[in-house]
C-alpha cells in the first residue's frame, strides 16, 4: 500500500498527499487511439457483470473466504481457469495487495492492479480478465503496474 493515498472509487481519482495523480487508464486513454470493438450496450454491460463476479470469485478465494455453493456457472470456468494458473505457475497472491490502490509519486501516476504477489521470488502484478481477446493496450497497463507494485519493493 502507499502511504497517504487516497483512492475515490466513484470518479476513480486518485490523490497522494493531497496531490491528484492520473491513473494509469486515464493516461492510457489519452495516448491511445481507442479501437475497441463497439459492442451492443446490452452485451457491455452483460461482461461488465460478468467480470465483476469473476473478480469477487477470484478475490474470495484468494482470501480463502468463497462459498462454493454462491460460485454462478458463468463464473466456474473462470474460476477454475485462475485456479488452475495459480497452481501450475506458483502465483501467491498477496491478500492485502488484491485490488489495492498504489502510486508512484516519483514516477506521477496511480492504479489499481487486480492483484500483487510472488512467482518464486520474483514481485508480480497480474489482471484477471474475463474476455475471449485482449486489446493491445493490457501490456502496457501490465507495465505501468509492474512499476508500482515494484515501487513498494525498492
């Protein structure tokens, strides 16, 4: 976590002692011609739910807290599918790094990786996406939060 920032999730700002910093979508969207698919508005929302219950899933049973019984068949094959990563590339989790905000004052800007943790003793960032194709720009969201998660390990 990053001492003195302060994450408001309804505009999605971030401020650091008082200071706002871009987040990394905020710049990323002002450097990137935006190709994504257009999509029915249905069809939006409907992934838009569909990631949020992945990431809850995903969250809880990092945390060791899911209730087997609450996991939607939509969401199982996601689950399965991070549960299955974890196993086979010795991805630890760290419970207090999933979805916490963090910054870099020295580099100016924020985010929030979907989740912070260890692959031997390497510090690793990674996104939980519950989509068919990732847009390009997921590798540079990646980067940007790789420098922060390796922000707290300097």
């Amino acid at each position: 976590m990053t001492h003195g920032l302060v994450f408001e999730p309804i505009e999605h700002r971030y401020f650091l002692d008082g200071r706002e910093l871009p987040s990394i979508t905020t710049i990323l969207k002002n450097v990137w011609i935006d190709t994504f698919p257009r999509a029915e508005l249905a069809d939006l929302a409907y992934a838009a739910e569909r990631g949020k219950a992945v990431h809850e899933a995903t969250a809880l049973d990092d945390r060791g807290e899911l209730d087997e019984a609450s996991v939607d068949p939509v969401v199982r094959p996601y689950l399965d599918a991070w549960r299955r990563f974890r196993k086979e590339s010795g991805f630890r989790p760290e419970p207090h790094l999933i979805e916490c905000p963090l910054a870099r004052a020295d580099l100016g800007f924020a985010g929030t990786p979907d989740r912070g943790g260890w692959i031997g003793a390497d510090p690793i960032v990674l996104e939980i996406k519950a989509v068919t194709a990732l847009h390009p720009r997921v590798g540079l969201q990646l980067a940007a939060q790789q420098l922060l998660f390796w922000g707290m390990h300097l």
